[in-house]
C-alpha cells in the first residue's frame, strides 16, 4: 500500500511516552510480583520489546527478510536469534545476551503475548498524544468545522493503518479465546474509547453542541471507533482509493462522523434520534393527493 512508517521517530516516541509496563509485560519469568514489575520496566526488558516492534515496522513497510518467512504464521519471524541480534546491534551498552532473554521468557509464545501487550500500549498511548493535539484543530475559533473534522479523520485513518500494531489488534482479536489476549484486546479498545469520547466532550462544549436524547459521547465514541477499524481493514485489503481523497484530505471516516453530528445532535426540537427519523420521512415524502 505504500505507506511509510518512520521508524527512527516511532523509537523517539517511545522513549518519550517512559509507560509503566508492570501491569502490561506481564509473562515473565517471576514468581514475585514486585520482582516482575521491577524487570518489565528494566531498559533490557524494553530494548528486547522495541526491537520486536521495530522488526515488525520493517516487514510491513517493506523490510528484508529471509524467502523462507514469507509463508510462516504470524509473528512467526520474531524469533529469539532475530530479537536478540536486533536488540545488540541497536543497544549493545545493555549487553543483550541469550540466556538474559531466556531469564525474562522461558517460551516464544510467553514472549510474543508479552510482545503483543506492549505493542498495543505503545500504539494507544501514540494515539491519546495524537488525538489531543489535533483536537485544537476542531475547536480552534475561525476554522472550518467541517473541513477540521476531515482533516483529523483522514490523518486519523493514515495513522491507524501506518502503525503496524494495527495488524498486532486484528491478531489480539483473532486469539480472544485465550485470556491474556482477550484482556489486552480489551483495554486496547477501551483506551482508544476514552480518547474519542475525551475529543467529542470537547468538540461539543467548544460549539455548545447537545446530543438527541439517548444519546451520549460514549455512543458517539463507539461508533466512529468501530467505523475506523472496519475501514482500516478495507484498507489492508487495498480499498485506498474507495476510501480516501488525498486531494482534498477527505475519507469516508470525515464523511461519516460529519453525517453522525448531523444526526446525533439536537438542533432544538428536542426528538430522540427515532422520531426525529420519522419526522425527516415525513417531511421528506412526496405529497399525495386524494
């Protein structure tokens, strides 16, 4: 799809956002809770995780790697020898060895569900920053409103399919039968949900903005969600040009959230969204003569 991924940025957020992985990396091998939370945040534990990350922006974005990967399952390619080597040549001041890896993960799969929980963090925590700083664009005195709310969905959509732990949520979501997947698949929406309804509150307070009855900032949150994540993977199946309008930096998520405020919001005739629908084909139908 040609999308790029700037990676050596990707690294610098990271650093930057310093999360708490104590209640996120949590497969590692300890039997003391306090002693576990102390080795998900040691730089080690972290430089193993980034590299990981880093491995997978490369094969997404168009990295090298060996013929015989192309067909493996998932996650397959994160290999302990592929982790370990990244994670020497990138941090060798840790002095990353084999048997300090084998102290954190006695089994790949321990590592990979560790793996997956970071990466949705770091991928969340990327888009609560993000979001923040493009809501000044919708409630910034002077904008057009409409125009504001295509440019943030269409820069919204492009970061949600540029990241590639997009790809790590549909796996989380694939594997929700087993727990640690389900819980981190979870709190990954969950997250993602707070943000959004954290940018509607905002938008609504900043126009004096009242929602139909029945209807609130959660609703609204979860239905753009659900809207973004169902068109990021039509764009994984290579549907951009269906989606998005470079020229004007339009999608169809803009569209969408334009035609909900449209709907969801009381113009002042204080109808629940049912009525109000009613009313619209009532008034929309051709008149009959008798």
């Amino acid at each position: 799809m040609g999308y790029a991924v700037d990676t050596a940025a990707h690294a610098r957020s990271r650093d930057e956002f310093h999360l708490d992985l104590s209640n996120t990396v949590t497969r590692l091998n300890r039997i003391r809770s306090a002693t576990r939370q102390r080795l998900a945040n040691s730089d080690l534990t972290r430089a193993f995780l980034g590299s990981a990350l880093t491995l997978v922006e490369e094969r997404y974005t168009g990295g090298s790697f060996d013929a015989a990967d192309e067909d493996a399952l998932p996650l397959a390619f994160l290999s302990r020898p592929r982790v370990l080597r990244r994670t020497q040549e990138t941090w060798p001041e840790l002095v990353p060895t084999e048997a300090k890896f084998r102290d954190r993960w006695v089994g790949q799969q321990d590592f990979l569900a560790d793996f997956i929980s970071y990466a949705l963090a770091v991928r969340h925590r990327h888009f609560e920053q993000t979001i923040a700083q493009w809501a000044e664009e919708l409630t910034t005195p002077g904008h057009d409103f409409a125009r504001a709310v295509h440019a943030v969905a269409y820069r919204g959509m492009r970061l949600m399919v540029d990241l590639p732990a997009f790809r790590l949520q549909l796996l989380a979501a694939a594997s929700a039968d087993d727990d640690v997947a389900a819980d981190v698949l979870h709190e990954a929406i969950e997250s993602m949900c707070r943000t959004l309804v954290d940018l509607h509150e905002r938008v609504t307070e900043r126009f004096a903005l009242r929602m139909r009855p029945g209807i609130n900032s959660e609703h609204v949150a979860m239905i753009l969600q659900a809207l973004a994540e169902g068109l990021g993977i039509r764009l994984l199946a290579g549907q951009e040009d269906r989606i998005f309008d470079p020229e004007h930096e339009a999608s169809l998520l803009g569209t969408a959230a334009l035609g909900l405020f449209m709907s969801l919001c009381d113009p002042g005739d204080g109808l629940s969204v049912e009525d109000a629908a009613k009313e619209f084909v009532r008034r929309s139908a051709p008149a009959t003569t008798s």
